[in-house]
C-alpha cells in the first residue's frame, strides 16, 4: 500500500509531520492492507492565513484493487483532527465495500 501525502502551500509538510501521518494511517488501514493499492492524502487550509471555524479540509482518496476509486473529505480545526475524522470515514467506506463484495 502506497501511500502519499500532499499539502497546500498554508500547510507545513514537514517529513517528520509526513511519517507520522503515514504511520497512523497504515495501523488504521492495517486489515485492508491486501486490497488497497494507494492512498493519497490531501490537506487544505480553507482560508489561507485567515483563521476560521473547522477550516482545515483533509481529502483521502483510496485506490481499491480492481474498483474505483473512493475518496472521503473531513473539515476540523486542527490537522490532527481532519485527518482522525477522515481515516474514520475512509475505514467505514472501505468496510462497507468489502462486505458487500463478500459471497456468503
């Protein structure tokens, strides 16, 4: 599974920031490793410089192996969050996908 972190030009991607998304991202996405071929995540500051509420976005988009793509979009105030409340909904979408795929 491959993973890519991508940033605007108002949010840090530090490495070190990067690696550790990455790791909560594989431990969350662990049990769906064999059937995820790419993972691609995309943070946005909505409002530039300017401050807001829930104004960072976090897009994660998944490239299931021998489907479409599926993509997720969370907003939080913090990066941290957004992308907590993303893997959340990511795992979810993934899940469902692949139980209704399952023949009993």
């Amino acid at each position: 599974m491959i993973i890519q972190i991508n940033t605007d030009k108002n949010i840090s991607g530090e490495k070190r920031t990067e690696d550790f998304f990455t790791s909560q991202i594989e431990e969350a996405l662990k049990r769906f490793e064999s059937h995820i071929t790419r993972i691609e995540v995309h943070f946005k500051d909505e409002n530039g410089k300017k401050d807001g509420f829930n104004d960072i976005s976090c897009l994660i988009e998944a490239r299931l192996e021998g489907r479409q793509p599926i993509a997720v979009t969370n907003q939080s105030e913090t990066i941290d969050q957004a992308l907590t409340g993303a893997i959340h909904k990511i795992k979810t979408a993934v899940d469902s996908i692949l139980e209704k795929s399952k023949k009993y």
